[in-house]
C-alpha cells in the first residue's frame, strides 16, 4: 500500500508539471511594439536631443540623463524571439524609457536590481511606433542603454587612471549600496557611483567577521567611501558568465567593457594592529568560539580574519562542544603567540563568562 500511495504522489506532482508546461507555453507574451508606453508628444524634442548627444563617435558623461527603474517585463520582439526588458522613466521629465536586456550592461542579467533605483542612461533610439495619437502626431519609443552609460564613465576613469595612477587611486570616492547579497556561497554589495553600478567583494568591503555578517555591517542606503584599485580593459564576450548566456541563446550585453575593482578597507582600522596591541600588553580580552572539534581542538575568532588555537587547562570545570560552536559562545582569552603573515596563533582561555552552551542528556528527558 506504501508503494502505491508513493506511485501516486509521483504521478500526480508529474501530471502538475506537464500541465504548468502547457499553460506556459500558452501563455501569449505581449509583443512590444504593442504595449510599449510612448514618449508624450511634449518631451519628444528633449528626447530627441539626448539620443543625438549619446550617438557620437566618443560619449561624454555631461549626455547621460537620471533614470529611475520602474519594472522588468518579458516582451516578444520579433516573432519567436522574447527578452527582458527593463522600463525606467526620465527623472527629469518622468518619460518612460525602455532598456532591453542586453543593453543593460553589467546587471544584464539581474535586471530587478535597477527597479526603484537611479542611475544614469544614454538615450540610444527613438523607435518610431508607426502609429498617431488622437491629433495625429507621430508616436515615438524610448530606447536607452545602461552599457553606454557605463562604457562612457568607464573610459573616463581609464583615461584618468591611465594619466596619473597614483593620484587616481588613491582618491576617496563615495557610494550609495543598493543591494546586499550575504549567502554561505557568495557575499557581495552592489553600490551606486557617479550614476553607474558598480560590486565590491564582502573581504574588500569590511575585514570579514564570523561574528558579524556582511548582512549585519551593510545595508541598502548605507553611503560609504571607497577607492578604485584598478579598471581592467576587456570585453563582454570573454567573460565565463556571458559565454555560457550566450550558449543557452539568452540575450546578453557585447562589445568592450571597463570591469572596475573597488575596495573599502584601506579607510578603516586593521585589526592586525589591535592583535599585535592585545599580544603586546598580555591583556585578556573576550573572544568567541567558532569551531569545536573532538580531536582538532577549539578554534576561537580573536579578531575580524584571525581563527586562533584555544588552549583550555585539563582541569578546567567546562568542556565545550559543537554547540558553543554554533551559538558562538563567548571566551576569555589570553594570547600565547600570533603568526601575523597568516592571521593564526595560540590562546590560552582564561573562563568562560557565561558557560558554556547548555546540552540536554536525553535520559534526562
């Protein structure tokens, strides 16, 4: 009876599906042509001005206009092709303004990430819709690009770096984060600069804790300053992600691209000094446990990137186990030697302020 009721449940989640397959593909993708808002008759001069800015041999900065992300929606371009497509709307004059994926630049492939966000675009086309509004006038599509925007600003801090590599990386530049990523593979913040989009790694954003997540140190909004360490000159097409989105025939951004390295932690204090300082000074100072193994020993965290050995004496009234590993569970330390080259050492605990973390017995129970 178990394995027909398992059959069953088998059959039934395959039936659902087949049929989720069906209704997708049934599903009729609106065509763009069609459902595309158009630029109001008012604002086709101004638009019409910028496209003729931004379609010039070298693009300046001063031709970028703020946009505000508004939605991404799937669209049929052309019969048998579909692709996202990013709708933004001019800050300025609140018209809207269309990026297709694979003009969306780095974020091609994370478009939601623009929604509610500003940043700067170029005006790249005014689609002519080949249709009139009530008083006859021709209607008109905006179509932006976010890879010209960060191509043009790219360049110009290449150019810089290029010119003077000391003065340009060692100036102190401010951002805006716009999203953070914490997840036990991937630690990353996207931030906001001059208009354009750039990332920054967690371990060049802060000086890692086990005790505090990127999740914890960041946040959306937060404004910080930075430096640029390096841009590197390449193209879109030698990228791993980008080749394997183009093997899987979805639309993706080509042509050179200006990948900017950044980081945070020159501008804040290291804890390698204040290691040094606790060693120096024989101080005892809390510390947190973060690995308990039953013949490798206890590993507790001293300091943001330093995992030292912890010594505790064989008559000591607490034995700690992988739960004080979980919970964290606060020491008191005293350092016995440190390996500044490779963050490591030896540390003696003196007690445990609080315990160690409670395990229940089971016959207990």
């Amino acid at each position: 009876m178990a394995d027909q009721n398992i059959e069953a449940l088998m059959q039934m989640a395959k039936t659902r599906e087949e049929e989720q397959k069906v209704q997708e593909n049934e599903r009729k993708i609106p065509f763009f042509l069609d459902c595309a808002k158009r630029v109001p008759v008012e604002d086709q001069e101004f638009v019409a001005k910028l496209k003729r800015e931004s379609n010039v041999g070298n693009l300046d900065t001063e031709a970028l206009v703020w946009a505000v992300g508004d939605e991404v929606s799937e669209f049929e371009i052309r019969k048998g092709y579909r692709t996202p497509v990013l709708k933004m709307h001019l800050e300025e004059t609140n018209t809207p303004v269309y990026i297709f994926a694979n003009e969306a630049g780095e974020g091609y492939a994370n478009l939601d990430t623009f929604i509610d966000h500003r940043i700067k675009i170029a005006i790249s086309t005014l689609l002519d819709a080949e249709t009139i509004d009530d008083e006859g006038n021709a209607e008109y599509i905006a179509l932006g690009s976010i890879r010209q925007a960060e191509f043009a600003y790219g360049y110009a801090w290449y150019q810089e770096m290029t010119d003077n590599p000391e003065k340009f990386k060692d100036e102190i530049r401010m951002g805006e984060i716009t999203q953070v990523i914490d997840t036990p593979n991937f630690r990353f913040v996207n931030f906001t600069y001059q208009g354009v989009q750039l990332g920054m790694l967690a371990k060049n954003f802060y000086y890692q804790s086990f005790m505090h997540p990127l999740s914890e140190v960041a946040y959306i909004g937060m404004k910080f300053p930075f430096k640029i360490t390096d841009i590197i000159k390449s193209t879109y097409e030698e990228s791993p992600s980008v080749k394997r989105d183009m093997k899987n025939n979805r639309p993706v951004p080509k042509g050179i691209r200006f990948q900017v390295m950044t980081t945070r932690l020159p501008l804040l204090d290291s804890p390698d000094d204040e290691v040094r300082s606790l060693y120096d000074r024989h101080a005892d100072f809390k510390a947190h446990i973060v690995r308990c193994h039953p013949v490798e020993g206890i590993l507790v965290e001293i300091a943001p990137g330093w995992w030292v050995k912890g010594v505790l004496s064989t008559n000591s009234q607490y034995q700690p186990t992988i739960a004080d590993a979980r919970q964290n569970t606060p020491v008191i330390v005293r350092l016995d030697s440190i390996d500044e080259e490779n963050h490591r050492g030896r540390a003696f605990i003196v007690r445990f302020p609080h315990g160690v973390a409670r395990t229940l017995d089971p016959h207990n129970q």
